[in-house]
C-alpha cells in the first residue's frame, strides 16, 4: 500500500514536496500568509525560528508549535523573511538550523512518531522516505562512490575522506549514524541552494521593522562572539589583503570586498575599516567611504564575508595554514584562532 506521510510526519521535514504541496492548499499565496491576524502569528512563529537559528538555542522538541500547518508555515515564512534580508550568513544558520531539526527528528523518530515502521533495510520508512526524495538511497549500508564524492564534497570531517572509507566495487560503506549525517548534510545543501528567493518588494516592506530588530540582534550577537579586534588573529588571506594595500597595490573589487566584509562582520566599524584602507598610497577617503558604506548595508543590502571555497574561486585564498584545514571560512578561522590566542595568554600567566 502507498505510504501518505501524516501532517505532523511533514511538519518534521517541511522542505518536502509534499509538505510544500500541504501547505500550498491551505494557503495558495504569499499574500494568505501574510495577511490578517492568521499571518501576524505565523510571522511572529517565523521570526522565533529564525532567532533560533541565531542562537541555537532550541534543542528539538522544545518550543515550536504543536500545530503541523503552523510548523510548516513558519518554515516557508522563515525563508521569505531570511530572504528580504539577503545575508548570506543569515541564509546559512538558518539552514543550518533546519537541517539539524530533521536530523533530531529522524534520530528521535520512536519518541514522537506514533505511525513509526521500521523496514527491513533497519531504517524507518519516513526516513527511507525523505532519504529518497533527497535522491539517497538508503536501503543498504553502502553507497555508489559517484553518489557519495558528491555528498562529502562540502563536508570538512576527516571521517569521510575517501582514504578512511572502505570501498569495494565501487560501493562505498558507510554505517547507520553516518547515514544520518549524510543526509543531514544534503538537507543543508538542498535548504539553502534556492536561498534567497525572489520577494515582492511590498512583502518585505511590510515587515521591515522586524527585518531591522533582526539585523540589530544579528550584529549585536556577531560583536558578542567576535569581541576585541585581534589582527594577529586574521586568517592568511585577510593578512594578504591587509599587506597588499600597505605595499600599495590596488586590491581587485573581490579582494576589497571580501576585506571589507570580514572587518564588518568581526564588528570593525565604517571609519575604522576606512581607515586601514587608508594605509593605501593612493587613498581616497571620500571614495573609500562610499565603497565600504555601501558593503556594510548602506545600500540596503548588509553582505557578509564569503568562504573559504569562494575566496578559492576569486583567487583570494593565499598561503592557507594548517589551521585552514579545519575550517571553511575566514570568520571560523579567526574565531578559532583568538580562542587559541586567548587562552595560551592565559596558561603563561599561570606559570
Ligand atoms: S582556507 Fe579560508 S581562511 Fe584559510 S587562507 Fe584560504 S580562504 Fe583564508
């Protein structure tokens, strides 16, 4: 017999189609879900699982909504809204985020589920369900190599290295929990690749006080977890960049960018970011002001500082350390790196 997820099994992974397809029928357009008092609830829903996301502060089962159309809802409204912001780092926690509700959900399925069917393969048949959807086959404990170089290709851990994996006629083996982290990966990748999505100006406009109080607890948090300002914390890159303006090269639009970006996103304000582009000989702070305002969110988009893969693409990812290895972007990189800092001054005062 054909297997119909019920509306709260949807409501655990509402990137589905059939979720999408539940959802459009109770509300055929965006205008439904912003409208009346209905759509103030469910923005204000949205604007929870956002904060969640920023702060990772939900673990699953907390919080929510009991409602299966309410959790779907607000999973569609969340991503309007993360999209009339259009901050990449925004876009990413709450994929983030959403990928590792699901997981939770299909980690604790016996818990929650009544409808729970375990198949043969030792996976449940909701999990075998959106494993398929996401194009993995799950019913064995392996994986085709091709299927499975895609998969790890945006995953860092030394675990799935194809040199740690056994691999025979072409199958990769890979085990239950693994399978997990699998998928949770590919529901990242797959939240996040259509993000942002194209928004009526007049939908973000109507929920533009919310989208600034967002962007102050954003930055307010950034500024919290960055701190004081170490330079000698910046990855390779940004002291590539750093030098190639004191030696008086021009930086390419790329490199003044991805500086100029970081510097905001680790809490450096305007004139202080214009001010070490001043160390450029040909400097022009009239010129600079403008460049870097309009980074920062002057022209009403507020960017953040690309990753690692992008500043391989732009060419920008010069002399990468060790520490490089670990990580995946230049905001990691120097978080971690000041941690380190910080806490080898504090074992020397100890001595
Ligand atoms: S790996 Fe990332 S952090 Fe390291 S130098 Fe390259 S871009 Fe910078």
């Amino acid at each position: 017999m054909e297997y119909t997820p019920s509306a709260k099994e949807l409501s655990n992974f509402p990137f589905l189609k059939n979720s999408k397809e539940y959802i459009r029928q109770k509300y055929p357009s965006l205008d439904n879900l912003f409208s009346g008092d209905r759509g103030e609830i469910l923005i204000k829903q949205s604007l929870n699982r956002i904060r969640d996301a920023l702060f990772a502060k939900r673990k699953y089962g907390e919080g929510g909504s009991s409602n299966p159309e309410d959790n779907i809802a607000s999973y569609a409204l969340a991503r309007v809204i993360i999209s009339c912001l259009n901050d990449r780092q925004l876009i990413e926690r709450l994929t983030r985020y959403e990928a590792e509700q699901a997981y939770q959900a299909i980690v604790n399925e016996e818990q929650w589920n009544e409808n729970f069917q375990l198949e043969d393969s030792g996976f449940s048949r909701l999990c075998t369900m959106v494993a398929s959807e996401l194009g993995i086959s799950i019913k064995q404990n392996q994986m085709p190599l091709v299927d499975y170089i895609e998969l790890v290709s945006t995953i860092h851990e030394d675990r799935f290295r194809l040199v740690n994996r056994i691999v025979t006629k072409g199958q990769v083996q890979i085990n239950e929990f693994e399978m997990y982290d699998l998928l949770r990966e590919r529901i990242r990748v797959i939240t996040q690749r259509d993000l942002p999505i194209k928004v009526p100006s007049v939908f973000c406009e109507k929920i533009a006080p919310h989208l600034a109080e967002l962007q102050k607890v954003y930055q307010e948090k950034m500024l919290q977890q960055f701190g004081k300002i170490e330079e000698s914390a910046f990855p390779p890159c940004i002291q590539a960049l750093i030098n190639a303006i004191t030696s008086g090269a021009n930086l390419t639009h790329p490199g003044r960018f991805s500086l100029t970006s970081f510097l905001h996103n680790i809490g450096m304000e305007k004139l202080q970011i214009t001010e070490l582009f001043a160390r450029a000989p040909d400097f022009d702070r009239e010129k600079t002001m403008y460049q870097v305002g309009h980074i920062i969110g002057g022209g009403g988009t507020e960017y953040s500082a690309p990753g690692c893969a992008a500043m391989r693409t732009t060419g920008l990812c010069i002399r990468p350390d060790n520490l490089c290895e670990q990580i995946n972007h230049p905001l990691s990189y120097y978080k971690i790196k000041k941690k380190r800092m910080q806490r080898s001054i504090k074992e020397k005062k100890v001595e």
